[in-house]
C-alpha cells in the first residue's frame, strides 16, 4: 500500500499537485528534494522542477519538526502556526547553547525583513552580510539559526537557489495570498494529507511526521472525519484515505530509484513494510538521520546507491542489500535511467 507514495491513487502532473498530494517532502538537502519531486513526474528534468520553483509551485521552509521541507506556498503560514511553532518552543534551549540573546534574536529577524523588504532576493551569504552590517553577530553557528529562526517565526521562506546558493526572500511578499484555515481545520487537512499519501499509518507516525502532541493527533483524525478509514495491518490499527483503497493507475515500473531522505523511507517508526531490519543501518548509517539513497522493487528497499556527478557523466555506485540475479541487475540499471536523464548526463554504473 505504501507505493501510493511512489505511485499516488492518481497521476500527479505538477509540482504543486506532488506537494498539495503528500502536504510536504522533506528537502534539508536540495539535490534530494528535487529528485523526490522528479521521480514522481516522469520525464521531468532538473530544469523543468526548478523553473516550477520559480514559479512557486511550492517553497521551501521549516514547517515541522525543524526540517526543511517542500511545501505548498499558500499553506505555509498555517503550517508553521500548527506545527513549526513547536520546533520554536525549543529555541530558548538552544539559544542558551549558543550564547544568544532572544531579543538580539529579534533584532536579527527585524534586519533581514529590512534587507528584504520590497521584493529583495538574497543569498545566504548575503543575508549574513546583512546581519553583520546590522549589527548581528552570526560566527559559528549562529548564522545558522538565525537564519532558521526568522524563517521559523513566518517572516522569511528559501527561494530557488541562484546557481548553487541557496536563497531568501520575505514569505509575505513570495506568497501573498495564503490560505488560513482555522486550527481545526488546520488539524484535520494535515492529518488527511499524511494519510493520503503515506498510509496505513499509525496515530503515531502522525505525530512522528508533524512533530505534533499525540493528543492533538487524536483529534486531528477525528477531525478529518470520513475523510480517513482504519485498516488492520498485523493487528494494528492504521489510518488510510478511503479513496486510496480503490484500484489506481497501474505503477509505471516494479522499479524505483529514490534519493536520500525521501518521503518513502520516513515519517514511519516501523519501516518493516519497505525494508528488512537488518538491512536499516545500511540505510541509516550509524542511526543518525542521514537516509541513503535506495532501489525499491515491489515496495522493498533491495540496494543503496550513491552517484558522482561530473561535466561527462553521472556515476552511480550500487550497494545491494539482497542478492539480486542478473535480470534484477538489469532491471536496477534500468530504474536510474530516469535520473540520468533527470540530470542531463549519461549513465555510467558499477556494482560493489
């Protein structure tokens, strides 16, 4: 059931439709957020995702969980109000750490929303000229948060990088027609979302993905009403989108080739349904965070690969989990074709 996140109920034809679909990808790291949106629009190149992302198609932000994340423009001040304010409760904490003040945390985000004001673009290293010029001090970590910060307390958002520099801009000037649902409302669109896209899940794996308290998860289930269905899966009871469960599109390969951090492998404390357990330190290295990129056959996580990008060609390196006979082999290859051509650049593989 899970490869409705590779394969929705439905064709996705846009960005926005990719983003509105799951209600937010994870995108800390830039290459493997616009790979999550390119493996889910086949045919689609890098240049056609970021001139999406010029378009607004949706915008990177810190909505939950302090992640950076592709969202939907429109619905990222209801985001960071129900859930991005959660990750600021936190702040006091590590502002401690960092020796930092909360008001010269303030001031920092008043000098960003000057430097931007008026439809400003400026790249993170711009931004912490800004600060400087203003004042602010940002050595070690504290341009860091800083930059978090203002974009966590609704002012600013992440443009589309210039080149290989990430980008800010004032989120009020980028999106300025947002949506603005009530918190109820708020709880039971969030909580369809995830289900729709990443279900059967837990109430769980709700609050896991949100970051959420458990209670308020409860009612943002309720919340949404028939809108959502429980399933047994092993006993336990799950959440899905009722229209999900009807026969959808046929899935254009057994074959998938997902970057790192993609929406497949998280949100879920129990991945046993895409991948064996022993297989998960292979994927998250050392249990800290950072996700692998994985093959997936029929829904199960069977290689990691990892890939090298050059002027020439792009290399991929495969690290099989399973062993895989030589047509298996041939059906792996096949599946990282789309990424070539995503990135404009031959394919060259080896096998370790």
């Amino acid at each position: 059931m899970r490869s409705l996140l590779l394969t929705p109920g439905k064709r996705l034809g846009s960005v926005a439709e990719i983003v509105d679909w799951f209600g937010a990808l994870q995108a800390q790291d830039m290459a493997s957020g616009l790979w999550s949106l390119g493996v889910r629009l086949p045919g689609s190149t890098r240049g056609d995702i970021d001139a999406a992302l010029e378009r607004r198609e949706a915008i990177r932000t810190w909505p939950m969980r302090g992640t950076v994340h592709l969202i939907p423009g429109a619905d990222a001040h209801w985001m960071l109000e129900l859930m991005g304010v959660r990750a600021l409760a936190g702040a006091a904490k590590r502002r401690e750490l960092l020796g930092l003040s909360e008001q010269v945390a303030d001031k920092a985000v008043e000098v960003l929303g000057a430097a931007l004001q008026g439809g400003k673009r400026m790249t993170r290293a711009e931004c912490l000229a800004a600060l400087i010029d203003g004042g602010v001090e940002v050595s070690g970590q504290l341009g860091y948060h800083l930059l978090w910060y203002a974009s966590q307390q609704g002012v600013t958002c992440i443009a589309p990088h210039l080149g290989k520099e990430q980008t800010f801009v004032l989120l009020d000037e980028w999106v300025p027609e947002p949506n603005r649902p009530s918190r109820d409302e708020a709880l039971a669109l969030i909580a369809h979302r995830y289900f729709r896209s990443h279900g059967p899940a837990t109430r769980q794996d709700l609050a896991r993905w949100t970051g959420l308290t458990l209670t308020d998860c409860k009612k943002a289930i309720a919340l949404a009403g028939d809108k959502l269905t429980t399933v047994s899966v092993e006993g336990a009871e799950m959440y899905v989108d009722p229209e999900v469960l009807e026969p959808g599109p046929k899935a254009l390969d057994d074959w998938a080739a997902l970057p790192g951090f993609d929406e497949y492998m998280l949100g879920y404390k129990d991945r046993a349904m895409m991948l064996d357990e022993g297989h998960l330190a292979a994927v998250v290295p050392g249990g800290n965070g950072i996700f692998q990129s994985t093959l997936v056959e029929k829904g199960r996580v069977v290689a990691t690969w990892k890939r090298t990008l050059t002027k020439k060609a792009v290399a991929v390196e495969i690290f099989p989990l399973v062993p895989l006979k030589p047509v298996a082999r041939k059906r792996a290859e096949a599946a990282l074709e789309p990424y070539a051509c995503f990135v404009e650049l031959p394919l060259k593989i080896t096998w370790s």
